[in-house]
C-alpha cells in the first residue's frame, strides 16, 4: 500500500471511530491505531468488507453488527484468578499489609477497572472473604467493579458461571462461594451485593475515589502514551496515599518513580507514594534590603560586582521593573536572544523575547500582583529548522516594604533532556507497542484456542446426544414392534370373540323365533329391549315398532296395567312372579285369555324377561 493509500485509509478509520463516538457514544481516540485498525480489520473480514467507507455502510443498515464490532474491539478475556502468580503475591504480601494500615471500623475500598464479565471483581470478593472471613468482608469491603461493554456487564451482573469457568477454583472454594444452579454456578447472593458493577469509561468519567486497592489489568496496553498518562494520573488521585495499584503483565511504570513504589515489578504491583510527587518548584520571593550609608558610597562597586556575578551566571537572565522597562540583560541572554547592552532601558514589550517563545508580559503582571513564583516548563522556540526548550522562572523581587521593586526572569535551557524523554518515550512507546502486540497476539490465541475447546465440547455433547437419541429411536421402535404384535393378537382375539358372540346370537336368536310362546325383555327402566316372533303374531306389534319404547305405553290387545302389580313384585324380590291370568285380545281382534310370567333378568341393569302364552280351553262336545 502506497503512503497515499495509507494516508486515505488512516482518514477512513479516523472518519469511522468519529460515526462510532457520536452513533453509540463509544470514544476510541486514546486507543492505540495500530491495535484498533487491526481489530477493526479482522470484524470487516468477517463480514467480507474491505474499506472503512464500506463497513461504516454497513453499520448504518444493520444495527446488530454494533454489537459484534465491539466485542471484537473490547478483547473480553478473562478468568477467575487469571495468572495464579501474581494473585498469589497479592495475597501473601500486598493483603496483610493493606489490612494492617487500615482500622477495624474502616470500609475498605476496591475497584477493578475494566472487569468485563465479572471474574476478576469476584475472585476478588473470594480473596477478601478468605483473609478476613465472610462477615466480616460483607461489612467492610465494598467492590467496584466497572467496563465500557454493556453486554460483559450483563454477565456480570448475573453472577452466572459454567463449570468450566470456575476451573481456576478449587473444589473447596467453588462449593464454598458458589451455587449450582442446573448447569450453571451462581455467586453467592451476601458477598454478590458487596460488587457494584456500572458502565465506566476510565478515559473519559470522573475515578473512584479513597481506593485501598485498584486493579487494572491487560487494559492499560489497548490505549496510546498521552490516554495512559491521563489514566496513571487519575488512578493516582483514585488511590489513597499507601493504596496499591495491581497492573497486567503487559504494563508498566516507566515514569513514575516519583509518585508510585515498586512492590514486584515481575507480578506488576505498585503502591502509591504518601503525598504523590510534591509541590511545584516556588521559591520564596527575593527581596531588596537597603544597607547604611557605606552602601550608597559604594553602591557603583556594588552593581559593577553585580553585573559581574550576573554575567557569570550560567543561564540567560532579564530583569525588569515595574514600569515594565528593561533594567538588566547578562551575557547569556544576549547571546542566546539576540539581545545588546543597547535594550536596556526599553520597553520590555517591545522585544521579541516578551511574546516568543511564550507570552511573558501577562506572566510578569501575574507574578507581580500575586506576589509568587510562576513557571513555565517546556517552552518551545524554534531557531531556523532548529528547535529549542526552555524552563522559564518568573520571580517577583520585593523591596524593603514589601511591596514589588522588579521582576526577574530565568531561561534554563532543557533542550538535551526534553529531547531525551521524547526519545525515551518513544522508545517506551515502541516497546508497549510491542509488548500489547504481542499479549493481544497471545490472547488472541488464548481465545481462539478457548473457541476451539468450545467447538470441541459442543460437537462431542452433540453426537453424544444424537446417539442418545438414536438410542431412544431404536427403544421406540421395538416398543411400537411390540405394541403392533399385542394389537394384532387382540385382534384375533377380538375376531373369534365376535365370532363366538355372533354364534350365540344367532343361536338365541333361533331359540327365541322357534319358540311360539311371546317373550318380550325389558330393561330397568322397563323399556323393550327385545320382542320376539312369539309376541310379534299373538299381538300384532313388530320387534322395530316397540324397540326402546316404554312398556305400559304400548297400546295393544293386552291391558299393561293388569302386568303392573306382577312387574313391581319381580322388580322388588329379585324372583321371578306369577302366572297371571289376564283377559287379552289377539291381533285378530278375538278375545283370549292369556297368562304372563315375570322372571329377573340381570343383562339390563335390574330388567325382567315377560312370557306370554295364550290359555286355550279344552272342552269335549
């Protein structure tokens, strides 16, 4: 790619993170390029975009590759106490001694910057609730546990965890902090409330505040030299004076002696300095005191001897009164500002020296009216193609009464040592640079092994459960092979029952049609259930008209109500009634007498079986 091409892609990623902080209020501008263009570009790969233009084309029709574009970005690698080495130097040397220079009474106070899915701010829950026991720890220790991913968050929140995810847990502590929960652990809900989570942007909102310990680990490499000396100065406010910092493996300290001890520079722990680096450099003001009269007499050897000593001074110096005149030029400003004998006593407003390389004519009224020392560190002044820096010191001189006589100002040129820590940082920055590429590389190869691992145990948990299923199919199959053999033998069964059941029908059936006698078979609701041929010729009444009818609501040539007495006795005793004799009339409408027997019958819920036989008379002529 040409420097052309580079410089247009450059402008497109700048274009794209500019959408991504104003779409969804994510700022990526302490973020190291060269990291996020290249975490950018593995997402666009994935989606099979080649330009910037194009993947922000992208995001603006499909709002679901937000989220994937920053879990991309936001590399959410973690694990309960990740690096077993350092979490065990924390707890064996940094944990006494935190616990030691803090009273019983006093909340102790911890924040885990960047705590993506809630791993870290747990095992630190555990780590306390083991060195000071777990009540102890639910009344003192108050966990803050913050990310910029609002997803991770969610996670974390939860508390929810597979089995593998607790694999840096001992048994003991697992069953001791955890509840199973199906196939997940839950965090135990006492100490759960002690861990504030919140979204948290360490580059942008306001720090945590009187923090015992803060941990910020493998977050820092992700940002460039200026976004991380803005995050090192805010964590050094977080911190109380004693409070301890606990940094990834890929981070580090260069320049901060001044402000942080080293505890373990191998397990990257550091312990604020009390007081921080000190108050600026303000020396007290200079002041003029008037001798006796000696001195006036020899006050022309005095400011000879004066200039002399001023002179010999090794950094450019101007003094200035308070009229705003030049009174005194020494011989490195003249030769180092372009200055002669000739500007003194003019306007110091009037030199080049007044505005360049910083503007110094509100600085003199500043130091003036406010009585103190200002300083100005880092001043540049470019010479031709030459550059230079200088520490300016702007000193009030005080006269007798206190009141201001003049103004000196000091020029100490730094240009060697500020060229020196833009060399040592960029170096250091080369050296991080080098050092997030290569942790993101292991992390990225951490995470795709994890991946892979996954794959692994979801295709195996697959097949073990389609042969599984196999297994129940082969179950069913049987069973169904089985159920169709009972059913077909039913069957059989089935049919010569009612093969049977069809003889005996028909045989009755026969019995009934030969016999000449009337049989008539009433149910317990005493309705016809059955009429024979006998019944059909003595009165006249086919089996079809009677079915299902009531039996004394039957109109023919025999009375019903003359039966009514015979039924209810055989209905009452269970025995069969009867004979009765009663008068009838046949279906040729001839009067006959006719004598009916009632028997129990047990086929219809309590029904009872009539006989009916015409009397005839046997008389001899």
């Amino acid at each position: 790619m040409g420097d052309a091409q580079e410089a247009e892609a450059d402008e497109e990623l700048e274009a794209l993170l500019g959408f991504l902080r104003d779409t969804r209020g994510f700022d990526f501008t302490g973020y190291k390029r060269s990291s996020l263009g290249r975490r950018i570009r593995k997402r666009m790969a994935d989606v099979n975009v080649e330009s910037y233009t194009d993947y922000r084309d992208l995001l603006e029709i499909n709002a679901d590759e937000f989220g994937a574009l920053f879990n991309t970005i936001l590399i959410n690698v973690t694990s309960y106490f990740r690096d077993p080495d350092s979490w065990a130097f924390l707890q064996r040397e940094v944990l006494p001694e935190l616990l030691a220079q803090a009273d019983p009474e006093d909340e102790i106070r911890v924040w885990s910057a960047g705590c993506s899915s809630g791993e870290e701010a747990y095992s630190l829950a555990v780590m306390f609730a083991e060195a000071l026991g777990i009540d102890e720890c639910v009344n003192r220790v108050k966990i803050y546990a913050t990310d910029v991913d609002e997803e991770a968050l969610r996670d974390a929140r939860s508390g929810l965890y597979t089995a593998k995810a607790l694999d840096g847990l001992s048994a003991e502590l697992r069953d001791k902090y955890f509840d199973q929960n199906g196939a997940q652990f839950s965090f135990r809900p006492d100490l759960r409330r002690r861990v504030i989570f919140g979204r948290h942007d360490i580059t942008r909102d306001a720090p945590i505040s009187r923090l015992d310990l803060l941990i910020c680990r493998n977050t820092l490499m992700y940002f460039n030299v200026e976004a991380q000396t803005q995050i090192i100065d805010r964590f050094h406010f977080a911190l109380r004076p004693g409070g301890f910092l606990f940094l990834g493996k890929a981070e580090m300290l260069l320049n901060d002696a001044d402000r942080f001890d080293v505890m373990s520079m191998r397990q990257r722990v550091f312990r604020r300095r009390p007081g921080g680096a000190g108050p600026p450099y303000n020396p007290a003001p200079v002041k003029i005191r008037p001798g006796g009269h000696h001195e006036v007499h020899s006050l022309a050897r005095n400011r000879q001897l004066r200039d002399l000593i001023l002179d010999a001074t090794p950094s450019p110096a101007i003094a200035v009164d308070i009229d705003g005149s030049v009174m005194l030029i020494n011989n490195h400003a003249r030769t180092q500002f372009a200055l002669t004998a000739n500007d003194i006593g003019r306007p110091f407003q009037d030199l080049e020296i007044s505005y360049r390389p910083v503007e110094l004519r509100s600085l003199i009224e500043q130091a003036m009216h406010e009585r103190r020392t200002l300083r100005v560190n880092g001043a540049e002044r470019r010479v031709s193609d030459e550059l230079q820096y200088f520490d300016i010191l702007i000193q009030p001189l005080m006269s007798a009464n206190g009141m201001p006589a003049a103004t000196s100002i000091t020029f100490t040129d730094v240009t060697v040592a500020t060229q020196l820590r833009s060399e040592v940082k960029r170096v250091r920055e080369n050296l991080e640079t080098a050092y997030e590429e290569l942790q993101s590389t292991n992390e990225e190869l951490e995470t795709t092994n994890e991946e892979l691992q996954s794959s692994i145990e979801e295709l195996e948990t697959t097949n073990e459960e389609l042969q599984s299923t196999n297994e129940e199919l082969e179950t069913t199959n049987e069973e169904l092979q089985s159920g169709n053999e009972e059913l077909e033998t039913m069957n059989e069964e089935m049919r010569i029952r009612s093969e049977e059941l069809d003889e005996a029908r028909a045989f009755l059936e026969a019995v009934l049609t030969s016999v000449a006698t009337g049989v008539v078979v009433l149910d317990g609701a005493l309705r016809v259930k059955s009429w024979n041929r006998g019944a059909a010729e003595l009165w006249g009444l086919r089996p079809d008209e009677v079915a299902e009818e009531p039996f004394f609501s039957l109109e023919f040539g025999l009375p019903p109500e003359e039966l009514r007495t015979v039924v209810q006795q055989c209905l009452d005793s269970g025995r069969r009634a009867g004979p009765v004799e009663v008068p009838a009339v046949n279906r040729i409408g001839r009067a006959i007498r006719c004598t009916v027997v009632a028997s129990p019958f047990d086929g219809y819920n309590g029904g009872i079986v009539l006989l009916m036989e015409e009397v005839h008379d046997d008389r001899t002529d």
